[in-house]
C-alpha cells in the first residue's frame, strides 16, 4: 500500500537568491533520506514561493520492505553444555534475536559450527521514520547563518510559522522546528489572509492556486517571462529578460502580474549599462528597448497582486525609478569633469589589502608585469597609459553607486575623454572574463593586461598565505585562474607561466619562498580540469603530461594533443611499460645526477647497443622537443624498443660489480630522460 506525502514548512520571507538552491536541497535532501531507508515512492515534486518550501511524493510505500535476517551466534561448543543444556551464551543471543533457543538454527562451514538465526525483520513504518528524515534534511540545508525567532530555541533561515505534514489525508503528529505539524498552510497574503485547511497532499498545488499563490517556482517563473514579454510588446518594445533577475523576481512574487512603466527620455543619453543597471539590478525590472535595439525609456515591473488600480501601482513604480536615474544623471556629469588621471591618483588612498598595500601599487605592479606579457604576445604602445588608468574608475561617484559597472563606465570616461580606443576597451576588458561564460578580452592590450591583473592578485594572496579553503574563496582565486586559462587557451597566446609567476612574485610587497611554483599548481590543477572534459583525455594522460611542468598552458595542450596521438600506436604501451620499470629500478637506488655513462666501460653487446641506440636518437628526439613537434619527439622513441627489451634480457643491471652496476644504472637515467622528455610515460598504464 502507498500514500501521497506532502511536507510545507510556511515562514517569513525567504532570502530570494538563495530560495531556487533552498527548494533543490530540501526536495534532495527528503528523496535520498527516502532512498536511503528503502522506501519505494514515485514522482518527487518541489515547491517554492516567497513564504514557503515544500515537498509532495506521490506513492510513498506504507512500510519498508521486510527483509531476510541472518545472525550468526556463539559456537556451538560454547552454546550448550556437556549435558546438552542451553548455556547463558545460547539463551541470551537466542532474546537478542527474539526467539528461544530451540527455534535457532546451526551455521556448519569448513572453519567450525555456530548458533544461527533466521528470520524475517518486518520493515519500520514510514510514518515513524519521517521525524529523522526531515530533521536530517532540513540540518543539511545550505543556509550561512541560521536564526531564532521567539522563545524557541530552533534555528531556520527565517522564522516559521505552521509545519504541515500529511500522509494521504492523515496528518502526521511530529514537533520540528519548535512547531506541531498540522494541515493548515496559508494562501496569498493579501489576496487570501485566511488559513486554508488542506485534505490531502494530491490537492496541494491546485488549492494554493485559488488562493493566489502559484506553488511551483519553474511555472512561476515561466508564466513572469511571458508576462513580461507581453507587456513589453505591447508598448512596442522587446523586454530585456536576464535569467538571473528573472530567478530573483520569481523568488519575490506568489502571483506575478506584470506592468509597464515608462521614465523621461532624458535618462537615455546616459550609458545603456547605467540605465539597465539602475532598472534592473537596483530597482527588479525588467529594461525594454525598442525594434531598433536601443532603450526606449519603458520598463516592465511585476507586482505581487493585482491591484484594483494598476494606474497606482503604475505611478508608484515610477516615482521610484525617476530619483535613482537622477542620481545617476548627476554622477555621469561629475565624474566627467575630472580625468581619469586625476581619479587614478587617488587610488593611493583606497587599500587593495592590508598587506600588499593600496590599489596605486597594485597598479604599478600590474603595469609591469602588463608590458612582460605585452613583450610576449604583441601588445601594442598604447598598453602602459591603459595599465595606468585601468582602476581609476573605481574611484568615481558612479562605480561607488553601481560597482558591477567598474571597467564599464572607465571604457565610457576614456571615451568622453578622447583617450585612444585600444586604451578605453583594455580598461573595460581587463576585468573579463568575470563568470563562466562571459566575454573575453579581445584586444592583446585587453589580454595582457587581463591576465597582468588575475597574476597579481594570485600570487599576492597566495603570498600572505590566504589561498582558496573548502568552498570559501572570497578572492575570487578560483575564479582568476580560469580566466586566465581561458584568455591564454581561446586566444592561443605563447605565455611561459614560469616568467611571469616569478616576475609577480619579486614585485610583492610580502616575499615567500616558493610562492611561484604554488601558485604554477594551482592554476595547472585548474587547467587539469579544463583539459578533463575534452573526450579521449584521461587522469593518466594529464599526470604525464603535467608532471613536466609545461611552461605554458598552450604548451600542455600541445604535448596531450601529442601523447594522444602516440598512444595509437602499437609501441606505445610497451614504451610506457618500459618507463615505468626503469623508473622503479632508479626509485630503490641512488642515482647521482652527475653520473655519466662511461662509453668505454660498456662491454656487453646489449648495453652497447642500447647506448648506440641512444646516441642516434638523442639529437632528433630533442631537437623535435624542443621546435615543439612533440608527435615527431615520441614517435622516434619507438626506435628505443628493441634495444631497451634487449638489454633487460641480457644485461645484469645490479651487478656484483659497483662501477659496472653504476654505469648501467646511468645508462637507464639516459633513457628514462629522453622517454620523459615530452610526457613522463611512466604515468601511464603499461
């Protein structure tokens, strides 16, 4: 037998950005705790809205499945006496078990005889597991700071005010979060102010819905983007829809009326972005442009009821927005009469970090280590005047009302400035890419000082020790390693890593031994992810190729593309085996680097062939690795084979001898480093 199930908890307003990652974990966090205890069910159902999460299971078997029971118990000998009598070791398993003695059976294998039970564990209830399964899953939940609200002593993102759980059209009597569970939910706030009695879960969604609140976040959703379409077109325009207002209007609103509103035509000689942020981000509305792509001063808002006189809720919506494009008007003007040069001196004043000092010196460390990278990828002239100003915006009135625009409105005041045009896109494009997805830098000024800037902030943080832990990262250093990668790898700039990281880290403020080299893994653990979701690469692959720390990330993919296309041949998992056994061999002894292979005091056939083999490959093996022609570099190492088998067939490695056994062992170091040249093959399977 199975029941529908629904749990609601109704509380306060939750947090908005959080509520669609809120709902997942809830609904996750009830279906693993249901899956984890054996519980058939079928469809799992989530439901968000400002003032409610909840969860409905459709099917929700009655009781866990009964299951076969097998104990083993004392042996035999010790179960009964000489007599044959029960011993208190046999009577006390036998009422740990339930049964008595008599109703046991006996286990007999090859290793002696036991006691054994037999039986069938009739399975738990499903209305008594369901206290610990909620409980669990609301622990789990991904809140930052719980709160208290009342006399209660529970903790939850916001107060809660009525639990219900039902099981069919039973309520389950449970207390959680200080609360008695119950049926009685709430509809709309001010459309339905009063309780609603639910009789069951399947009526849930379609009772919520008549009282004005649409449960389900996805159809919420999409019934505010058609809204909003349709009201913008019919004021003539096409609404700006971005995915993240339209998650953040949905977590605010139960039942979404969408309405036009419009603002003077003055405001639009201001930067689109400013317009767009002022509409969107500050005020939760939706910006429309017109068929010709430009704004055309009308927005779309959505309210959360419907008014008997939209015309008020109209007007009021526009009051609103009027003084915050006004302020925005009034910084637009300000800002424009000082120069960005003026604005960049005044960065001395403003502390990028305690440690490594104001963002005057970050940008006279970010300068030079811009005009290395420029050297290396083209740069042109113009680079050190847009590394001087690439933060000056930070210190205007606009940036200091909408930081989101910092970049944005430099390229804006650079423009208004007459400042040459490589100059104004660099300072807006060296803060590209922001998020996944976004737009890189499309100029080598742009590039160079993008990537002179993420450098700088890695290697300084990782200097005063405050790299990424867990998931915390309030750097962003994650996040300014893959920017790095992607700029470097989608533009296919030649940048050795190694220079630059050094560069970086001699022009800090805090030196740290080895902060290059740590800063180098952790942007090739990066890149090792990146490199992952091409098909055909494995771990191995990576581990070869990365163990020899390329000085470029260009160069890594170069070398995979490489050991990828050698790995097709024949020989080439031999050649890995033989890597990785000469690589064991050189583990267990003492090799000196400064070992050299004595020619003269080779004596046996198959170590001189081996060493002939060498000489002959040595020069065109190294010279492809060294033009970058890696396939060409591998693949002459096939000629190693033979003489590699052949030696190991013939040759005592460790010999009684010392100079003997020596000499061989620098002869296989000779080897192992012309096999390692491109990949360490000994990485691989083989």
């Amino acid at each position: 037998m199975s029941k529908d199930l629904l749990f609601e908890l109704c509380t306060e307003e939750l947090p908005p950005r959080t509520l669609p990652a809120l709902s997942s974990a809830l609904t996750a966090g009830i279906t693993k705790g249901i899956d984890d205890l054996g519980l058939p069910h079928g469809k799992v159902h989530g439901f968000a809205t400002p003032r409610r999460l909840a969860v409905w299971i459709e099917k929700l078997a009655e009781h866990q499945p009964d299951r076969q029971v097998e104990r083993r118990g004392p042996p035999l000998a010790t179960a009964f006496d000489a007599q044959g009598a029960a011993t208190q070791a046999a009577t006390a398993f036998a009422r740990s078990c339930g049964v008595a003695v008599g109703e046991l059976s006996k286990l007999t294998t090859e290793k002696g005889a036991w006691l054994q039970f037999r039986g069938t564990e009739r399975g738990a209830a499903t209305t008594a597991l369901l206290k610990d399964i909620l409980t669990q899953a609301i622990a789990a939940l991904p809140i930052a700071k719980r709160m208290r609200w009342g006399a209660h002593s529970a903790e939850f993102v916001r107060p809660v005010h009525s639990v219900v759980l039902l099981y069919g059209d039973e309520v389950i009597p449970i207390e959680l979060l200080g609360l008695q569970s119950g049926r009685i939910t709430s509809g709309h706030r001010f459309h339905h102010p009063k309780p609603i009695s639910l009789k069951s879960a399947k009526g849930y969604e379609a009772k919520l819905r008549r009282a004005k609140v649409i449960a389900d976040f996805a159809k919420r959703r999409e019934t505010i983007r058609l809204g909003v379409i349709a009201a913008a077109a019919q004021v003539g325009g096409s609404a700006l829809i971005d995915d993240a207002l339209l998650d953040e209007v949905t977590a605010l609103v139960e039942w979404p009326v969408p309405l036009t509103g419009q603002f003077e035509q003055r405001f639009l000689s201001l930067p689109r972005e400013v317009v767009i942020a002022t509409v969107q981000d500050h005020q939760r509305y939706f910006a429309v442009q017109g068929p010709d792509g430009k704004l055309s001063g009308w927005f779309v808002t959505v309210s959360n009821i419907e008014s008997r006189d939209p015309s008020k809720v109209r007007e009021g919506n526009e009051r609103v927005v009027r003084p915050r494009l006004s302020d925005a008007a009034f910084f637009w003007e300000q800002d424009r009469k000082i120069s960005l040069q003026a604005h960049a001196a005044r960065l001395s004043g403003v502390i990028f970090q305690a440690k490594l000092g104001s963002y005057a010196e970050k940008t006279a460390r970010v300068a030079r280590l811009a005009q290395l990278i420029g050297s290396h990828i083209g740069a042109g002239p113009d680079l050190a005047q847009a590394a001087e100003l690439a933060k000056a915006d930070l210190m205007t009135a606009m940036v200091g009302e909408f930081p989101e625009l910092q970049g944005t409105m430099g390229r804006y005041y650079a423009e208004a400035q007459g400042l040459p045009r490589d100059v104004s896109v660099a300072i807006e494009e060296h803060y590209r890419p922001r998020f996944a997805g976004d737009a890189l830098p499309s100029t080598k000024i742009g590039q160079a000082l993008s990537v002179a800037d993420k450098i700088d902030t890695l290697v300084g943080i990782f200097a005063i020790e405050q790299r990424p832990t867990g998931t915390k990262d309030p750097f962003g250093l994650r996040r300014a390693a893959l920017g790095v990668l992607r700029i470097l790898l989608d533009a296919r700039l030649e940048l050795d890593l190694l220079e630059v990281l050094a560069a970086a880290a001699a022009a800090q403020p805090v030196q740290r031994a080895g902060v290059a080299d740590e800063v180098y893994d952790f942007i090739a653990e990066r890149l090792r992810g990146v490199l992952l979701e091409e098909p055909g690469t494995t771990p191995e692959m990576l581990d070869a190729v990365l163990a020899n720390r390329p000085r470029s990330p260009l160069d890594a993919v170069t070398r995979l593309a490489a050991l990828k296309e050698f790995l097709l041949l024949p020989d080439a998992v031999v050649l890995a085996g033989i890597n990785k056994r000469i690589a064991n061999i050189l583990k267990k002894t003492q090799v000196s680097r400064d070992w050299v292979v004595d020619a003269q005091a080779l004596s046996e056939e198959a170590e001189l062939g081996l060493h002939r083999a060498l000489t002959n490959l040595r020069d065109p093996v190294l010279d492809a690795t060294r033009e970058r022609r890696y396939a060409d570099s591998l693949q002459a190492l096939v000629g190693l084979r033979e003489p590699v088998n052949e030696f190991f067939d013939r040759v005592m490695v460790m010999d009684e001898n010392t100079a003997k056994r020596n000499n061989r062992l620098a002869l296989l170091r000779e080897v192992l480093v012309l096999l390692g040249g491109v990949a360490d093959l000994s990485r691989l399977p083989g």
